[in-house]
C-alpha cells in the first residue's frame, strides 16, 4: 500500500515508537502519580519525560501548563467549553472569533455553547491566501472572550498566519486557541513568539504518536473548567479538584504506553528537524501538484505553492464522486486517501464542494517518498482521463 492518508492519522511510525509503546506495556506499566513502587515511578516519568520534549518542541516555558488528552477535539473541548462556561457562571457574556474552514471539533462545541446563550464570528477565509489578520480584527466585539483559530486547513492544507492573529488577540487581551491539529509536528509552533493562549494537538498525526493521544497547552491566568474530574494521586483528602496543572485536567488513570510512545515520536522529530520535516512535505507536495496541474476533468482545491500550501492536497473529479475515486485509487492502484467532507462541512462550503460530496484529500508525510507522488500522479492520471 501507497499510504497517502497522513492527514488522518500518521502511519508508518518510527520504529523506536512501536519498541517504546511494547516495552512500556510489558516493564513500565503502572499507574503514574498513585503508588511509590518501581512500576508506577517509571509510569510516571515516562510521562513527564514527553511533556519535557512537547514543552521543547513548541516553546512551552512551564511544561505542566501542557495536560494530556485523547486527542485534539478533546483539546479543543476542553478549551472552547471550559472557558465559555466559567463566563456564563459569572454571569458574564461571551462572544468567540473563528474562520469559516473551520473543523467540526471547534463548530460543534460552539453550537452547543451558543445554547447557553454565546454567539460566534465566522470569519471568510480564503482558501489560497488564508485568514486575512484585518478581517479577524474587525470581528472583535467589547464581549469578545475568545479567538479560534485552526493553523492549517484539514481540507486543503492552507496555512493561517496565527502569529498575525496572535499578536491582535494580545492587543485586545483576548485568548487566543490554536487547532494544531494538521500543524503539530508538521511546522514549527513557538506559543511564545506567535502569541499562542491555547494550544491544542493531536498526538496521531504529525507527531507520530498513537491514536488516542494529545495534548492542550494552557497559558499563564487561564483556568478552564475541567470536563471531569476525579482521582488525581494529589490532595486525595479533599473533595474538590485540584487547581494547580496538571492534576486539575488529567483525571483518571492515563495511557502511559500512548504517551510513552508519543514521546518517542516527538524525539523523532526533533532529531529530524521541524524545517526538514516541512521543507519535505512541501517539496513532496509541490511534486504532486506539479504533476496533476492541468489535467483535464481533475480540480485542485487550495493553494497551488508557496508559503501557503502544506503536505495536504485536495482535487475533485468531473465525472466522479470522491467515494468513487478513493475506492479506484485503492482498489486499483493501492493508494489510500481520504475522500468526502473530512468533518469539515464548513471548509467544503467555503470550497464549494459540500454538495457535490466533497473532495479527495491526499495526506502526505514525512516518511512518504518521491516514488509515492510519482505513484499517486501516476494514478490520478488515469483516473481523471477515465
């Protein structure tokens, strides 16, 4: 198999992931923080270990402001929900930013805030260009409590300029959550140099770590309200949750073998390089385009080059259905993709693919090669000539 579905989830994985995630499950499999023999103090520095490294890799002063979750829409719960609802308890009002290409995981929880009474901003987006920083500024409200924004496009691949965004969010004192969930791992991410209140990542993705692992970065003054709580090894005495991070978010006994392996996918990566690791994706993605560009009956989505366009490329067919094309790529050709709306109806609306059943997205990753594009080109040839 052609594996060109990164964007979903990151596979292969280095191979030191795998042997880490093994070992930890068969040596080092006790439960973090709750007991002081030798199976639970190396379950614990195990974690503490990989929010060393997310800590290094995207210059996070204190690394317990970084609490692990099951993945980026966890994350981004978290944040969206924990920050609107401690306003409403205080009796205050609340108003949100976001973008118009948008994934499900920031629309749907600010739908279900908006009952409580919130209300939200989308702001156009264009899909070669990205945000307009101008556009963002000129949606904030005196009720404004939150930015939303995603870092790269899960459809398309276009990049925001979040550094721009960020520096408006601190102008106006407002929080600025981050969707890194196509960027982490994939680009460099400095929370201090690109005024980053929240920062939410998925650890199955760029990464190279497990599914069902992630992350939430949670800046200095702010204290979202947890989505549960429960045993955390500390002040087991009291009944109520714990305020200093990260007990207060990671409740409950915690995937130490995910986290490990996580951790050894971020090591990876730093040994690797983020500018590498961008710097092929793009050339890798620049070599796709480049090789479908013009053929007849075949659309490409997004950006075409430059700094705009990351390792996703999304094309459509004339005279066949997303579906259609993944099951020949695949069946055909051994190549998987991803087809359809990708949790993005927001995104496709913007494209003006939702009604037409979405697009095709190719999810290429580091560990992906020239043969592989050559391969996929190759393919979409074929298909786009019927």
């Amino acid at each position: 198999m052609i594996y060109l579905d990164n964007a979903a989830t990151s596979w292969p994985k280095p191979e030191n992931v795998y042997r880490v995630a093994d070992r930890v499950l068969r040596e080092e499999a006790g439960n973090p923080g709750r007991s002081g023999h030798a199976l639970s103090i190396a379950a614990r520095r195990r974690i503490e270990d990989t929010r060393l490294l997310l800590a290094r890799l995207f210059n996070i002063p204190k690394p317990e402001r970084i609490v692990f979750t099951h993945n980026a829409t966890e994350s981004l719960n978290l944040a969206i929900k924990g920050l609107m609802l401690k306003e409403f308890s205080t009796g205050g009002e609340g108003h949100v930013v976001t973008s118009s290409m948008e994934h499900n995981s920031v629309i749907r929880p600010l739908g279900i805030m908006q009952r409580y009474g919130a209300e939200y901003t989308k702001v156009a987006v264009c899909p070669t260009n990205g945000a307009d920083p101008d556009a963002v500024k000129n949606a904030i409200k005196k009720n404004t409590k939150l930015v939303v924004w995603n870092h790269v496009s899960n459809v398309c691949g276009t990049v925001n300029p979040v550094a721009e965004i960020g520096a408006i969010c601190r102008e106006h004192n407002i929080p600025f959550l981050v969707d890194a969930a196509q960027s982490a791992g994939t680009m460099p991410i400095d929370v201090q140099a690109m005024n980053i209140s929240l920062l939410a990542f998925p650890g199955h993705k760029g990464l190279f770590g497990p599914q069902g692992t992630g992350g939430l970065y949670i800046g200095e003054g702010l204290v979202p309200l947890p989505l549960r709580e429960g045993g955390t090894g500390s002040h087991s005495e009291d009944s109520a949750q714990p305020q200093e991070l990260p007990d207060r978010y990671e409740s409950g006994t915690m995937n130490v073998a995910g986290i490990a392996a996580l951790g050894e996918g971020v090591r990876f990566l730093l040994g690797e390089g983020l500018e590498n690791a961008k710097a092929h994706e793009a050339k890798l993605a620049s070599r796709l385009i480049d090789g479908i560009r013009g053929l007849p009956g075949l659309k490409l989505h997004g950006p075409l080059g430059g700094p705009y366009r990351t390792g996703i490329v999304s094309v459509s067919f004339d005279k066949l259905m997303p579906t259609e094309a993944a099951l020949v790529l695949e069946n055909a050709f051994g190549i998987a993709v991803r087809p359809g709306l990708h949790c993005a109806p927001d995104a496709h609306r913007t494209l003006g693919t939702l009604d037409s059943g979405g697009t095709v997205r190719i999810g290429i990753g580091y560990l992906n090669t020239e043969d592989d594009i050559d391969n996929c080109v190759e393919a979409l040839a074929a298909i786009a000539k019927g």
